[in-house]
C-alpha cells in the first residue's frame, strides 16, 4: 500500500459539481493536498468534508505555476505526486493499481490512460490523451503548453492499465467561459509555431475552418462516438465548440485566412 507515499494533489476553482466524485476514490491516501484559486462555490466546504483533504488558496496565473506551487507545497511530505484536476475520477481497478506500485522500481513517472464521460456516461472514446499524472517531483517539473500543461520527468516513465474517467459536471456556461480561454492560449500556441513543428492536429487547427467541421465527423464516425448516442453527440458538438472557438482567435492574430 503507498498510501503514506503519494500525495495526491487536486486544483480547483468553483468545482463543487465535481470535487467530491474526485476525492472520495482517494480515501486510501495519507493526504490530499487541494490547491484551490478562491473557489466561491462552496467547493473548499465540500472538500472539508473529506478527513484526509488539506485545503490551500493560491490565486490562478498558470496551469504550470500552480502546479508548481502545489507539488512542491510544504504539506507535501511525500516525494511522489499523484497530481488531478477536479474533474478526473480514479476507478477502483486504477486506485488498486496505484497502491501495488513498486515506487522503488525504475520508472519515475506514470502514464494514465481516460475514459471521457458525458452526463456521468462514460464514452467509447474521445481525443483526450494520456498524462503522465503519477510521479516523482524530484525529477519532474511542469510546462505550460498553450491551454494545458505537461509533466516533464527525468527517467524512464510506464503506462498504468487503469484508466481515470474524465467526469466534468459544470454547467454549460462553465464549459463555454473555459473553452474561450483555453483557446486564446492555443491560438497563441499555434501561431508562434512553425508549420514543420506542429502535429497533424495542429496542421489542421491552423487551417482554421477545417477542424470545426473535421473534428466532429472523426469522433462519431472513426472513433466510434456514434454508437453512444445522444452522449457521443453531444461529445461532438462540444469539440465542434471548443474547434470554433480557436478558429476564431487564430482569425483575430493572424487575419485572412492564407496558405502555410
């Protein structure tokens, strides 16, 4: 059991919809650290609730800062992190692995796998990558690429077989106002990047109009998120969303549209 090796670190802003589906999976923890950017929802009360939890303001700038604030936070006493966004749900089959680990065999960091869900319904698929959520702050630090942020680890890094589910119940609004963000620093990402650095996805968001109807087609048709119902569909429209809304703020830096 690592429950007295891992400290599992949960940010969060206004995420009373979510905060307690994220923290009840992880009762096996000696602490969790919930680093919070004044949450006016009662999300600090909810987490409260929960004997193990730790409860830290800091207020927001960067994904990648607040990381960095968190993990290396004086209430950590563990060298490994277990690090979470408020929205993201240990499974039974994940938590079990997590406290078999042998902490001491090579790898210093771990790549966890999602199921994204919709409505609590969890989907067949979705273009929600991997993360490597699971390591030894010692040799990792945290960089902001554009709307996300990654963990950068010095050493070997596994994959876990459990998967997390990607489980966000806040309101539409809620979704609306964080993909605006979001994608003005993607767009800024985009367009400080060379052509011949990007990924095809990036290639395809920089054609701007393409993606917002691509991207939806790809994940009901090739990813399979048709056969889900009203939940793939709905998974579909918010990319589209999420897709126009970079569109836009690509249009607002680069102005008319021009070949790469």
């Amino acid at each position: 059991m690592n429950g007295a090796r891992i400290t599992p670190v949960v940010l969060t802003l206004d995420e009373a919809p979510n905060i307690e589906r994220t923290l009840a999976p992880l009762a096996w923890a000696g602490r969790v650290l919930v680093v919070d950017s004044g949450s006016r929802d009662g999300t600090q009360d909810l987490a409260r609730r929960f004997a193990n939890a730790r409860i830290v303001e800091r207020t927001f700038d960067s994904h990648a800062t607040q990381w960095g604030f968190g993990i290396r936070h004086p209430e950590v006493a563990t060298d490994w992190i277990l690090a979470l966004d408020a929205d993201w749900v240990l499974t039974p089959e994940l938590a079990s692995e997590i406290q078999a680990l042998d902490l001491d065999a090579p790898p210093r960091g771990y790549r966890i796998r999602f199921r994204y869900c919709i409505g609590g319904c969890p989907l067949r698929g979705s273009l929600y990558p991997p993360a490597i959520a699971l390591y030894d702050r010692r040799v990792t630090r945290v960089e902001q690429e554009g709307h996300a942020y990654r963990a950068r680890v010095a050493g070997p890094v596994a994959a876990l077989a459990g998967a997390c589910l990607h489980d966000d119940r806040k309101p539409r609004e809620r979704f609306l106002a964080d993909q605006e963000r979001y994608a003005q620093l993607e767009a800024v990402r985009l367009h400080a990047s060379s052509w011949s650095a990007l990924p095809w996805s990036g290639r395809v968001r920089r054609l701007r109009w393409v993606a917002p109807w691509l991207v939806p087609l790809y994940v009901l048709l090739a990813r399979g998120l048709l056969l889900d119902g009203r939940a793939g569909i709905e998974y579909a429209r918010q990319r589209q969303t999420a897709e126009v809304l970079i569109a836009r703020a690509l249009g607002r830096l680069t102005g008319p549209l021009r070949a790469p």
